[in-house]
C-alpha cells in the first residue's frame, strides 16, 4: 500500500489503520514524492488525495495508470463532486472515497477489494501465459499426458505430405488439429480450406469437391471450381468424410491417388497439389461393413491416424480449459474476470462431458453471462440443476424407459437384450446405491468401489438413454 496525501494527521492515521489489517504500508506527502516511489517499488494499490499542492491526485492517477497499468488506485477528496469522481474512474481509478469516511472498515473493505481484484488479475496473466507458452499448436490447449501426446504427433506428421485421419468423438478439436497440421508444414503460406462432408446436399458432394462446367446440371448457369482447385498448394480438410456419399468416395479415391481432379460435366483433367487431412467421429470400419464406405478410400485415408481423447479422460485439461474460456470470455464482453468457487470446478470435473470441450465452452460461458457475482458457483452451471433431478429420483421409477426384466426380453434379437439387460442393471444399481448413500453421490461411489467420476458417467449414461 502506498497511502498519498499532504495532510500528516490522516495520512498517519490511515497507515496504522491498513497496518492493523496486515498491509504493509508506505506513505508520501505530495504527488511528486509518490511517483518516485512508485518508479523504484511498485505497490500494489495506492489511497491517493484528489487535492495536492504541486501536482494533483487526478495527475498522479494518470501517470500512474499510464506507466503502471496494473496498480490500483483508489483516489480519496474532501467534497462530494461528482464531476471528480467520474473523471477519476474515467482515468482508471478503481474506487472513489469522500472524505470524512462512513468509518475505518469502509477504507478497509474498499483497499481489499483493490487488492483482491489486482491479485485476480495478475493470476488471470499468468494463467494465460502458461497456456500461450504450451499452445504450441493454434488454439489447442491441455497438458495432459493425452494431449501431449497428440502434439507430438502432430510434430511429426506436419512436415510430411502424407494424408492424415483424425478420429475422435463430436466436439474434441479435430478442425483445430487440422489447422495446426496445416500451420506447421510448409504448405503454411497457402490456402487451408475446411470442408464439412456432412453439411453439403448429397447431390451437390461432387460439385462442391471437383468443380463443374457450365451446364453440367440444372442451375450451373457458369463454370466453377472446387474445393479441392481451390486448396491447390494448400491443405483441405475433410470433416465427417464418411457420411460422403459412395460417388464421390470414388472421385476423392482418384484425386488422392493420382493427384487429379475432373469437374462435373468434363472429360478434363486438371492437376492438383493438395494435402488431405480427413476426420470422422463414427466407426469408419463398421461402415465399410455395411457397404457405406469404400474400403481401399480408407486405407488410403488412413495412413496415419491420430485419435483425439474425450474431455472426460483429460481431467486436469478441465480446470486449464475453464480458465481459459473465462478470460476469453472478459475480454469479449469487456467485463472483469470472474472466478470459478471449488463447487463449480468440483462439479465440472465430475462432469462426463458428451459434448466434450465444445460443450465445456458453451457451458462457461452461460454460467459467466447468469452469475450474478464475481465468483461462479456449482448452481451457475447448466447441468446443476439435472445433479439436483438425478438425487430426487433416487427414491422413483427407472427414468430409461428400459424393457421390464425379466418378461420381455425374450422378444428381442439377444444382441439388444443384453444391452438393455446392462442398461437396467446400471440403472437400478445406481439408483439403489445413492438411495441408500442418503443422497451422497460421493458416498455412494465409494461404496461401489469406482471413482466417483466414473460413478457419475454411469448415472449421466442413464440419464441421456
């Protein structure tokens, strides 16, 4: 603390009362003593008088913001104008206090919460550093040994001209690992061109790909290039490649073997130079199976495959993610950072995550824009309120709509039977198990003998069935 005004009985006055409550305080008697002090030991929030001899509180309010944005101040004046005040918390102070005091705590509250709010700022700043200095790959973050695996791949194959398959479920950052494959290789200074498989009209997957001539189909008024002349030099990215219908599977066969592309409606053939990086988040095996996909499209699909891991098996990602999205958050809206409570954070660890680290993002961001503080709680968060229906259901019925045990089972194939047997089993023993845990999700996984996020999974298995 750094208290700043000429008026020696009250400066003296306001160091022994801070000093009380644990700051170390310094003090000076003009503005111009201040900044000096200032310039050789920064505090971390100043008690500066608007009415100074030599240069004013507003003056050093302003250098000091301008030079040492992360100090607060809080400025302090014998009158109640108005006009002051709004002009110092336009220059940046953090709190404007009139002079007599409502009383010794009223200082002290607001040169805590100064302090509290520097603290939190500067812990936001080093958070968002350590997670700069290990983005090493676009806007992937995680530390987890599961992530830092797959930056390791993607080290490797970035310099490469093979085609890679990223497999992973909805939501894991497979556009991301894309880009930082793209971004890392030398084909950086070209186009990188985002195709989602799944979004385009299946009598249009050819067009769109290759290209077509004027009056291929109805409505092909003119000549246009594909996707795939449009990435020439670059990367194209192919997400959900395989919901591809099986005509165009065996175009994009060509095109990956021989490097060559023919619009629709032309017998020409046009060179291309292009990395293909696809992804999927379905079985692509068991759609060759079915006769969906093309078997040898695989294979040259997949000459090195990357598998993303589920946000429920990167744990400690969890905590570095929703801080993250926190700050992303602040500085989008222009608000003040907020902090997540240990039943936030707690809750959020536990959470299964299906929807996975879009899912996460989404859900930090309604618990920023509802919480009415400054620190997230566990009620802030979407899914609280499904915890709160999951115990009161304990005591009820099945929610799964699972067949009755044991009568009707027998009519089903014996592949479903026994899923829905497992399901049934899950669900009753879960239920039975909080009902006789009182309640205590905790409690109860413990007696199971699982790990009580995995306990969790279960129950939320149930739930989404």
């Amino acid at each position: 603390m750094l208290v700043v005004d000429d008026e020696p009985v009250l400066r003296r006055s306001l160091a022994r009362i801070l000093m009380a409550r644990g700051f170390s305080v310094t003090t000076a008697d003009d503005g111009l003593v201040a900044l000096e002090q200032v310039a050789v030991s920064a505090p971390d929030v100043m008690l500066v008088d608007m009415m100074m001899p030599h240069v004013t509180g507003l003056d050093v309010l302003q250098q000091v913001k301008a030079r040492w944005p992360a100090i607060e101040v809080i400025m302090m004046t014998a009158f109640a104008d108005v006009d002051a005040a709004v002009r110092a918390v336009k220059a940046g102070a953090y709190d404007f206090m009139t002079k007599p005091f409502a009383s010794n705590d009223a200082v002290v509250i607001s040169v805590q919460k100064a302090a509290e709010h520097k603290q939190l700022l500067e812990r936001a700043t080093r958070l968002e550093e350590r997670l700069l200095s290990r983005e090493r790959f676009g806007e992937m973050i995680g530390t987890s040994r599961r992530m830092q695996s797959v930056y390791r791949l993607i080290e490797g194959v970035a310099s490469a001209t093979s085609t890679v398959l990223i497999l992973g479920e909805s939501g894991t950052g497979k556009e991301l690992v894309a880009r930082a494959i793209h971004q890392n290789s030398s084909r950086v200074a070209n186009a990188f061109v985002p195709v989602n498989c799944a979004a385009i009209p299946r009598e249009l997957v050819e067009s769109e790909l290759f290209g077509h001539v004027r009056g291929a189909f109805t409505g092909a008024q003119s000549a246009r290039a594909g996707l795939f002349e449009a990435a020439n030099g670059g990367t194209i990215f192919l997400d959900e490649v395989g919901d591809l219908p099986l005509a165009a599977q065996v175009k994009l066969l060509r095109t990956l073997q021989e490097g060559e592309v023919k619009r629709v409606g032309s017998d020409e053939v046009r060179t291309v130079d292009v990395r293909v990086v696809a992804a999927t988040n379905v079985d692509l095996k068991s759609k060759i199976e079915q006769g969906e996909f093309r078997r040898d499209l695989f294979y040259r699909l997949n000459v090195i495959a990357i598998q993303l891991p589920p946000l429920r098996q990167r744990e400690d990602d969890v905590v570095v993610l929703t801080h993250h999205f926190l700050q992303k958050l602040a500085l989008r809206m222009g608000r003040d950072p907020k902090r997540i409570g240990a039943d936030a954070l707690h809750m959020l660890k536990s959470y299964a995550w299906p929807g996975n680290v879009r899912e996460l993002e989404h859900a930090i961001e309604h618990a920023f824009v509802l919480c009415q503080g400054d620190t997230i709680s566990a009620s802030d968060l979407p899914f609280a309120h499904d915890e709160l229906d999951v115990l009161e259901r304990a005591d009820g019925e099945p929610a799964s709509g699972v067949v009755g045990w044991p009568g009707d089972l027998h009519r089903l194939p014996y592949a479903d039977a026994k899923r829905q047997a497992m399901a049934l089993f899950d669900e009753m023993y879960v239920r039975e198990s909080i009902r006789r845990s009182n309640g205590n999700l905790s409690e109860a996984a413990r007696k199971a003998g699982l790990d009580r996020s995995n306990f969790r999974r279960i129950v939320r298995k149930f739930r989404a069935d």
